[in-house]
C-alpha cells in the first residue's frame, strides 16, 4: 500500500495532537516512564500492525545484530549501532555460552523513513502510545544518541537522495549538493566529484552527512578550506515534533531553527530529511603522509611539541591545510594531510619543511614519507584513507578543544600532560586534528550559527581513547569510559576555555552542557522549548535533555519522566 500524504499526516497529527493537549491519554503526566516492551500499556500488536499499515509496510521490528567484529552491518541495519558501551554486551557472541542476545538498548522497532509522512506517523504513534523516540542513520554516534531501549527508531539511512544544482540566497549564490538523510560521506564526495565539484565532508566514509555529523558541527580533510560542515549549510528540509514539514535557511521564517541546527547537535530540534550545502569547483589536492617511532621518549615528546608548534604557523601561512595526526606511547603517523589547489607537491613540502629539520634537529628517522597529488578531492581522498581512519568504533573516546592560546603560552603544561596519560596507559591513543577555522579562514561571522564557539579559537581538536577489545566486559568498558574521563580532566585543567566537540566526546561527560555547548546553551535551549515543547525528541547530552526525561541509571533503560 502507499505511504501517506505528508498533508494527510499532518491532518492527522492535528486531529491526534489537539485533544491530547487537554485530556488525552499520551501526555499524561502521571505516566512516570515511557513504556517498555512488557509494561502493560505497551503497544498491542494489532495497534503495531495499525502503524505499520500507516506508514505503507516500512515498519521493522529491531532484531540484535550478534556483534561481528565491529564490521559495517550496523550501518544497514535499522536499530543496531557501533558503540561497543551501548551495544553493552547485549548480544557479544565473543562472550561464548554465557553471552545474551537480547536487545539491549536498541530500539524495539524502527520506520523505514521514505519521506515527511512515514516521520510524522512516527512521531505521532511515539506521542500516542507513550514509547520513547529514537532517530537512527548509520549508528555511528558514540553518545548513545541513535540508540534508545524501547523505543521506536526513526531510521534514516534509505533516504538515498542526492542532486547537484545551482543555489541562490542572499547568503550564498553558487553550486550546492543537496544530500538526503540517509546519504554518507562518501557518497556525498562521490556525486560532487562527477559534475566537478567538491564538498566539506568527514573523515570516515560511512558517517552519515545530515545525520549527526554536519548538525554536531563536522570536521573533515577540506575543513580548512571551506568550513566545518555547520558552516556550509545552506537550508534543511525538515518535520518538527508538531509535525511541520518545513525547509528552514538564514532568510526563512524558522531562521531560529537554522541556527540551531547548523552546529547545536543532533537528532534534537527536528528530524532532517535533507540538506543543502555548498559545494566547490574540484581540482588538484595535494597530500602527505609520514611517520616515525618513539625511539627515545626524550625526543619522541619533543617532536610532538614541536609538531603542535608547527602547526601555529601553519594555520596562518597554510591556512587552507588540513592534517590529521595519530600518535601512541610507540609510535607518530602523519596520515592524512590536504592542501587543495596547488598545482605540484612542492607546496606542501614547503608547508611541511620546518617539522621535517625539527625531526632531523631531534636525530629522528622518518619511517615513512610520501607524497601525492591527486587530480581531485575524491581521489585524493580514496588515496590517503586508510583502515585505520575506517574501522575504529572499537574504542572508548574523548576530546578536547586545543586553544591555540594554550600551544602559544602553555605548551610544556599541554605536553606533561599528554605525556602523563600515555605513561599511565601505553595503549592511549592520541589525535591531533588540525585546521584553521576561524570565521575570516571560514567566511562567516561569529553567531552566524550554534557551533561551539571554542572552535574558532582552537589550533586543534585533540581525540584520546582506548580500544575496546572484543570480548570486555561491561566492567572493562566502564573502567575504560571512567579513565577516558579523568584524561578529560586532566586536559580541561590545562586548556581553559577549550571546550569539546560533543560528535567525538566522552558521553557521560559531568560539564556537557560548557564542554559541548558553551555560551550557546540557553539559546539552544529555548530554541528546543519553542519547537519541542514536549520533548519528543530526546538525545543523550543534548540541549534540553534534563528538562523533561532523566535516563535511569540501573541499566534498566527506562525514561522516567522528572
Ligand atoms: C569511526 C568514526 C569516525 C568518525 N569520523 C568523524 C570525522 O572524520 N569527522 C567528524 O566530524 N566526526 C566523525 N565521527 C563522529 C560522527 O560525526 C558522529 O558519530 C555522528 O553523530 C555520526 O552521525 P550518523 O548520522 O552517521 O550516526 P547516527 O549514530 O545514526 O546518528 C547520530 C546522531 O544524529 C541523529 N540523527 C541521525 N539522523 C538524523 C536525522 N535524519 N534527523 C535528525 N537527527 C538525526 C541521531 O539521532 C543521533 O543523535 C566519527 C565517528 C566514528 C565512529
Ligand atoms: C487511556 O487510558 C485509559 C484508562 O487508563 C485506558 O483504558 C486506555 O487504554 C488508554 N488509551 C490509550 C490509547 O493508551
Ligand atoms: C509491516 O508490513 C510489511 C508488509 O506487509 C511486512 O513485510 C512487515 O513484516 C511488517 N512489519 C512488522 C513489524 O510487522
Ligand atoms: C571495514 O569493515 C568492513 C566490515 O567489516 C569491511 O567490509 C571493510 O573491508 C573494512 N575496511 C577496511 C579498510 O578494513
Ligand atoms: C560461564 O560462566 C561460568 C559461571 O560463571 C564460568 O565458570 C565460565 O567460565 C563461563 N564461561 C565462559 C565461556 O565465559
Ligand atoms: C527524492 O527524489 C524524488 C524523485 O526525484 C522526489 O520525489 C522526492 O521528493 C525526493 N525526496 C527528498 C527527501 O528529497
Ligand atoms: C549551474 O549553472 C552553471 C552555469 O550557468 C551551468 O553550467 C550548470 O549546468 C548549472 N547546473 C545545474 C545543476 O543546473
Ligand atoms: C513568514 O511569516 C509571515 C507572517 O506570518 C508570512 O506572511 C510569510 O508568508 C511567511 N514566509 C514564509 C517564507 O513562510
Ligand atoms: C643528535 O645527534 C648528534 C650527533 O650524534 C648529537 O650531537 C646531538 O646532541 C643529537 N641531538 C639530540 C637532540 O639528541
Ligand atoms: C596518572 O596516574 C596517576 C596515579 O594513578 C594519577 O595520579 C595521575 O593523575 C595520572 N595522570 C594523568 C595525566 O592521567
Ligand atoms: C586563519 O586563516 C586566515 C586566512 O584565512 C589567516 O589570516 C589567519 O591568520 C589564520 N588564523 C590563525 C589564528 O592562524
Ligand atoms: C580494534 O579494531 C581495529 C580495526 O579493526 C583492530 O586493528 C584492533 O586490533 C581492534 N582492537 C582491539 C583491542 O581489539
Ligand atoms: C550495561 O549493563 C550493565 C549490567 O550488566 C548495567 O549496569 C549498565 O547500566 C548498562 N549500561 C548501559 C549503558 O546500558
């Protein structure tokens, strides 16, 4: 049968909505929770079968996946993530007889999303019913937040969409690509790339653009040169908790909204079912990659300094370069450096000269030093992507903010420290993500949107975590998270006003609310109350999430209403 009307949706939203304002059943307040599989209020199969019928067939009951050595099938799948925190050993069959396989904290049920109607009958089914609402992409979220015990999963991922066409606003007047919701980064770079252009995207391939990524802010290899992904948006298309379909930019009436989304976090102002953002003429891009060993923890530390130092100068001579660095207690990988628009490698090995003496100075062999120049971004971007920069769910991870006051004036302070976490854990993984985004590098103005305004000053975002081993136990994983955080810390001590960046951070992080949002939370947060009121949407360690719903901390992955 066909899916519903975005118009017959909302028709019925209002017919549903109205009433239970006043007297309905949804919106009592005395129902302390929202209702688990087993509570008596728990939807009927018949009134399953009712929704599923509503939304044309798409609807899917969750099934747990049995955890295949952190592969790629949670992207396909409707309720399952990566997070091996919130997997929580639900189904680890790394666990042998004794494991589980149970849902765990994934959604029960799931909407195969087509289109504003199949999400409105969605929101309206959660509203009704008292369940909990979750709104699933590609899984990769490490907060939790495309994950919710019980809960019915808005899942995004066929929203395949994806066109290139010429965009005109009193913003931006120029190419753009509008992404559906369910459109990775790859996918995304690969469309640009066939009509000649190039666009900010992630790292990783198979994060999901509209998801999470550009709405937590988005950090990628053209960064540097364009923006954060928040910075290049130009409008969404999107369905409120009222059950609006609207398409929100600077110049519409929901300008609010914009802001919010671009930057204020995920899945918790409106479900996006597509985005519009730059694009740019493609060409050459050169890259690097180098690496050394720890040969001597002497030298070793001071060439990491030395890198950090380097990288001062380079955002202001370089500003278009972008680099990722990793670094261990063993060993320092270069991996991935992009200079876009030069014609020769040279560039970049001008760029990259000075740390290369500094290594010589400090008696370092490089192991490895290579060159490329691609003839486009895409190219470049299959090149100098590795498995390293693929794979890696299988990790505890944190971040910091790095000021560039701090690599300026307080560097030896920022080194001990780092110095101090992989002492005490040699498996500590480290990486420096560096790229100039300024406003005057970036072409905005300061408040033109809710990133987290600890960006503009930072030289650098610093990622630090541990992996995962496949067969820990909730405890390992929890001891992992508690030391992770005490890193958090010890690196907050250090680097006043740095913040963290909330798509990449610890997820039970105490100061969430300044580490994540900064002087924009109560922006963010009436902007949530205007277009949330109930507080449909709730995502862990998102703005507004502790005015409503409070999580229960027995495992039992109940939300009590406060
Ligand atoms: C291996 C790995 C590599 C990464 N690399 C990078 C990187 O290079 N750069 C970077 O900036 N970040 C990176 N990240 C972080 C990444 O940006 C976040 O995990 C992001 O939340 C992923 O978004 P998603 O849509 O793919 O995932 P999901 O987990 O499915 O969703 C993430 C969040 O978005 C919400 N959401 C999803 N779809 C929608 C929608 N249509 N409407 C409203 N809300 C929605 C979800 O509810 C959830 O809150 C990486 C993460 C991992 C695990
Ligand atoms: C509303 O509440 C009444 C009384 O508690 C109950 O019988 C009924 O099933 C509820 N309806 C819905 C739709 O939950
Ligand atoms: C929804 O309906 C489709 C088509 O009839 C069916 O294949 C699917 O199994 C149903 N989903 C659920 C959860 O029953
Ligand atoms: C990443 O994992 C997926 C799923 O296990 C696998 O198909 C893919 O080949 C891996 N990629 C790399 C580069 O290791
Ligand atoms: C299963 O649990 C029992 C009892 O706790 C324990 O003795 C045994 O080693 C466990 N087996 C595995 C494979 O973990
Ligand atoms: C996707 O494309 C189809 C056909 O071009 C169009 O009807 C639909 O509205 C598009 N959906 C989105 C979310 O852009
Ligand atoms: C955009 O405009 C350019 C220049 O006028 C034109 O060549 C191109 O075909 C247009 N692209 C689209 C998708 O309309
Ligand atoms: C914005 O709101 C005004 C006043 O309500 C209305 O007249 C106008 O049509 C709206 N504009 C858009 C683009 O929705
Ligand atoms: C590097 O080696 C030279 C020659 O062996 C030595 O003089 C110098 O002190 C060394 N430098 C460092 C930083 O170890
Ligand atoms: C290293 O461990 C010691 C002892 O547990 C602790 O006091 C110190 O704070 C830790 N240092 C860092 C940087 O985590
Ligand atoms: C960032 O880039 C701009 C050029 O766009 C440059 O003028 C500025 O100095 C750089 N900022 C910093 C703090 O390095
Ligand atoms: C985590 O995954 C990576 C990539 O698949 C793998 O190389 C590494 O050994 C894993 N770590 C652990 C502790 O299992
Ligand atoms: C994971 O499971 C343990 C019980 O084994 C529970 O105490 C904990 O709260 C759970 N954590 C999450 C995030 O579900």
């Amino acid at each position: 049968m066909q899916s519903i009307t975005s118009r017959q949706a909302a028709a019925l939203l209002f017919a549903i909505f109205a009433p239970c304002t006043s007297a309905g059943n949804s919106t009592d307040s005395h129902l302390a929770s929202r209702y688990l599989p087993g509570d008596p209020g728990w939807p009927t199969h018949a009134e399953w079968n009712q929704l599923n019928e509503t939304v044309g067939g798409r609807l899917i009951q969750g099934r747990p996946l049995a955890r295949d050595c952190f592969g790629s099938s949670t992207l396909n799948d409707p309720v399952n993530v990566m997070s091996p925190y919130w997997l929580n050993d639900s189904c680890n069959p790394f666990l042998g007889p004794n494991g589980t396989c149970t849902l765990g904290n994934m959604a029960s049920y799931a909407i195969d999303v087509a289109d504003a109607g199949s999400v409105m009958a969605g929101i309206q089914f959660a509203q009704q019913k008292n369940l909990r609402l979750t709104i699933k992409n590609t899984g990769h979220d490490y907060l939790g937040r495309s994950a919710g015990e019980g809960s019915l999963a808005l899942w995004t991922h066929n929203l395949k969409n994806i066109s290139v066409l010429n965009y005109t606003s009193p913003h931006y007047t120029g190419p753009a690509l509008k992404v559906g919701a369910g459109i990775e980064v790859a996918e995304a770079y690969a469309a640009a790339q066939q009509h000649g252009l190039r666009v900010v995207g992630g790292g990783c391939p198979t994060v999901g653009v509209a998801g999470g990524w550009l709405p937590g802010g988005g950090h990628g290899p053209l960064t540097a040169a364009y923006g954060l992904g928040a910075d290049e948006a130009l409008e969404y298309e999107v369905v409120t908790a009222a059950g609006q379909h609207l398409v929100v930019s600077p110049t519409s009436n929901y300008s609010d909204l914009y802001w919010a989304l671009s930057g204020g976090g995920p899945g918790n102002y409106a479900v996006v079912l597509s985005i519009t953002i730059q694009a740019h003429p493609d060409g050459p891009v050169a890259g690097l990659s180098l690496s050394f060993v720890n040969t001597d923890a002497t030298t070793y530390w001071r060439a990491i300094a030395a890198w950090i130092q380097r990288l001062l100068e380079i955002d202001v001579h370089f500003p278009k370069l972008n680099s990722a660095a990793t670094f261990t207690s063993a060993g320092f990988s270069l991996d991935f450096v992009t200079l876009p628009d030069v014609s020769s490698e040279a560039e970049l090995t001008t760029a990259i000269g000075p740390f290369l003496h500094d290594l010589q100075q400090l008696n370092i062999t490089v192991s490895t030093l290579e060159t490329q120049l691609s003839p486009n971004y895409y190219a470049h971007y299959q090149y100098f992507t590795t498995s390293s920069t693929i794979n890696t769910t299988n990790e505890t991870v944190g971040n910091r903010l790095i000021p560039r006051s701090v690599a300026r004036h307080h560097l030896p302070a920022l080194i001990d420290t780092l110095q101090g976490i992989s002492n005490n854990n040699s498996a500590a993984v480290f990486v420096i993500e560096n790229n100039n985004v300024t406003h005057q590098n970036v072409g905005n103005q300061p408040g033109a949107n809710a990133v987290l305004p600890a960006w503009r000053d930072s030289l650098f975002s610093l990622n630090f975590g541990v992996e995962i081993a496949p067969d820990a136990s909730w405890e390992v994983i929890w001891a992992h998270q508690t030391e992770v955080n005490d890193w958090l810390d010890a690196l907050r001590a250090v680097t006043p006003g740095g913040g963290s960046y909330q798509n990449e951070a610890t997820f039970n992080d105490a100061e969430w609310k300044q580490d994540y949002f900064g002087v924009n939370y109560d922006r963010l947060a009436a902007i949530k109350a205007k277009y949330d009121p109930e507080y449909v949407f709730f995502a862990n360690a998102a703005v507004g999430s502790d005015v409503r719903w409070r999580l229960a901390k027995d495992g039992s992955g109940r939300l009590y209403r406060r």
